[in-house]
C-alpha cells in the first residue's frame, strides 16, 4: 500500500477542496475504523453510521484542527467520542470512567506450584506447545476462536486490542486517540491477549484430548 | 538497586510482564531479570511464543469491507460542498 502524504500536504491539500486526497483518507482509515465502531455499538449499520457521522464532523473541523496529534490520531478520537455515545446509547456501552481495570492474575493461579511444593510460583505442568497451524483447516479453526473469544472481551480491553493488534497502532498512539494513560493502555492490552490466549490454548487442548 | 530488583522472577511473574516486555516498557533491571529467566524456563519461553503467536493470529483477522458506495458519495458529495 503506498503510504499517505506527510500531514502538513494532506491537511492542505483537504482544505483547498482536494477531492482526491479526501478519497484517500477516506479509503485508508474507513475500513479500520468500522471495526473499531463495530467494538462499540452492536450492528454493521450502526458502525458504519458512526463511521458516517465522524466524516461528517471530520469536514466541519477541518479548518479548526490545529494539528496537536497527527490527523489519523484527531479522525479517530472524533469516531471513538462518536461510537462511545451511541454505544451508551445503545445500552450496549458503559461509561469509561465508570469502572477501573480488573486486576489479578491474567494466568490461572493453580497452574503454578503453591509456597509448599518444591518450585513456589513456576509451572505446575509446563504449557504445552501447540501445533504451527500449517493446514487451513486448523488455521481456519484457530481463526474462528479468536474471532469468539474477540468479541467476549470486556469492551475497553477489545478496543485497544483492536487498535493495536489487528490494526498495528502504536502504544503511543492508541493512548492519545483513547485519552488513557500508558499504563492503562498496557494493562487492557495485557488481559485482553492474555484472554485470547487462554482462549487458543483451550481450543488446542480440546483438539487432542478426544 | 534493591535486593527485589536482582531476586529472579518466578514463573508466575513472568506472564505478567510479558506485554510490558513486548512493548520494550520494562526498565533495564527488570528486563534483565525477563531475560534470565527465558534463559532458564522452557515453560515460559513457550508461554512468551504462544502470546506472539496470538498477536499475529489476531492481526491475521479477516479485514472487514469499507464504507458502502452510497455512503461514500455522500461523503464526498458533502466534502464538494464544504465553503
């Protein structure tokens, strides 16, 4: 994919009228950013509504955006405060600042020695490798349990996932579009791979016990 | 440094710092002691290879379409008439 021009042209080029590069950034980030609506609200419609209405506001404060964040950072922020809303709307979405990260341990204590056997805190049974997923149906397999164990994420653990994971944002950025601090950021990045792991681990631990 | 900044991690502790690791957030003390124990654990080195195998099987997700055409020319039908 050939990259975006650097910021300062495409802000340019968007406030002159240039059709084509609005084209562009339109075709770049849309499809992301239906992904990352569709972790707040709960049909395609409604994503892609969202994802409408962010173009909208995007249009009416292009000529505000002062250029604090990179402008793929200030596209998102809108989508999220958008997507957060009708989420909240929906009843599907709680409030972010309502409820704190869950803490405890993201392994499962009993699979690590207790203070009276020989090794306290190592592995009880080593986890056990799985299989490189080189035929298609296994990868095929693999790929559906994560597409499940995604969408049974708690919301803001499956958001940053997204926004890191599938779509490759930087830690840094992920923290500036969410408004959350670094910290925050990796402990909800933490669980949520831990989570989907477990997940993996289970489906391959169902496929070789019969 | 503190006696608990050179003490060897335990197995339990490892998969906790695994993303701050990943992320290369761990200060040098504490990434040395991620180091020694992957030296040391198979169990753990297998732990950290299956979250990197997570990372890209999530990443690996079928990407999803774009907008619909209709709701893409509206966009661009409301960006010919921005003043």
């Amino acid at each position: 994919m050939q990259p975006l021009p650097p910021d300062e042209e495409l802000v340019r080029r968007l406030r002159a009228g240039d059709e084509a590069a609005f084209g562009l950034v339109l075709d770049r980030w849309s499809p992301g950013m239906l992904r990352l609506a569709r972790s707040f609200v709960s049909t395609p419609d409604s994503a892609a509504e969202c994802v409408q209405d962010t173009w909208l506001a995007v249009l009416e404060g292009l000529d505000r955006f002062e250029r604090r964040s990179a402008l793929r950072t200030w596209v998102y922020r809108i989508l999220v405060n958008t997507a957060k809303r009708r989420g909240v709307r929906e009843g599907r979405s709680v409030p972010w600042s309502s409820v704190g990260p869950q803490d405890g341990p993201t392994v499962d204590p009993d699979r690590f020695q207790s203070p009276r056997e020989p090794y306290p805190g190592h592995w009880r049974e080593l986890p056990a490798p799985w299989p490189t997923p080189e035929d298609a149906t296994l990868a095929s397999e693999v790929s559906a349990v994560v597409v499940a164990a995604v969408a049974g994420l708690p919301e803001r653990q499956r958001v940053v996932l997204t926004l890191r994971d599938v779509q490759g944002y930087a830690a840094d950025e992920v923290c500036s579009i969410l408004e959350i601090t670094p910290t925050y950021q990796r402990v909800l990045l933490h669980r949520a791979r831990a989570f989907v792991r477990g997940r993996i681990e289970d489906y391959h631990a169902r496929a070789v016990t019969p | 440094m503190s006696d608990t900044a050179t003490e060897p991690l335990d197995c339990n502790e490892f998969v906790e710092l695994v993303t701050a690791y990943l992320d290369d957030a761990l200060e040098p003390a504490d990434r040395q002691r991620v180091l020694d124990h992957l030296d040391l654990c198979d169990g753990c080195s297998t732990y950290l290879e299956q979250v990197r195998a997570t990372i890209r099987a999530v990443g690996d997700l079928p990407a999803p379409g774009g907008l619909p055409d209709k709701g893409r020319e509206r966009l661009l039908a409301a960006f010919r008439r921005r003043p």
